[in-house]
C-alpha cells in the first residue's frame, strides 16, 4: 500500500474554524470593552445563529451552581468579528 505524501497548508491558509474561534474571540472583546467587566463575571457564550448574526449571553453568578445570564444580545457582524449592529443596544454598565 503506498503512503501519500503528507502536506501543510499554505501558511496564508487558515482553518475555517481558526477563523470562526477569532471571529468568535472579537466579538467578546467587543462585548466586554463596551460593557465592561461584572463584579461576579462568570464567562460570556457566543452562538452563531445565522451566517452574520450570533447570539452573546454573559454569565454572571457566584459559581456555576447558581449562575444567571445578566445580558443577552443579538449581534451581527462581519467575517472577520468585527460588530456592525446589536439587538439591544450594548451600553456602558460597568
């Protein structure tokens, strides 16, 4: 059985989830720097709902036991994670 040459990508490629993961990574960045930070900040999910739009929940709580989403928004945005609109508004609460 002969063995096929292993090859990398192009240095230039990157893997579509790679993309997805720092699109995802932007959009937390963006979320929080508005936001800002809760006292009892638990962690911040981001969902892709449709090929622009996700949905981000912050997670605030003392543990996970007992953890709450504090602020939900519906966020579209480009390919690359930058935020072009939210559904509420994302305002300064911290």
């Amino acid at each position: 059985m002969a063995k096929l040459p292993v090859t990398n990508p192009p240095s230039g490629a990157e893997p579509a989830e790679s993309k997805s993961n720092s699109a995802q990574a932007a959009i937390c960045r963006h979320v929080l720097g508005v936001l800002g930070r809760p006292v009892d900040f638990l962690r911040i999910t981001v969902r892709q709902i449709t090929s622009e739009g996700h949905r981000v929940n912050v997670v605030v709580g003392p543990d996970m036991a007992t953890a709450r989403i504090a602020h939900s928004y519906f966020i579209t945005s480009d390919e690359l994670g930058k935020v072009l609109n939210s559904t509420p508004i994302i305002t300064k609460q911290y």
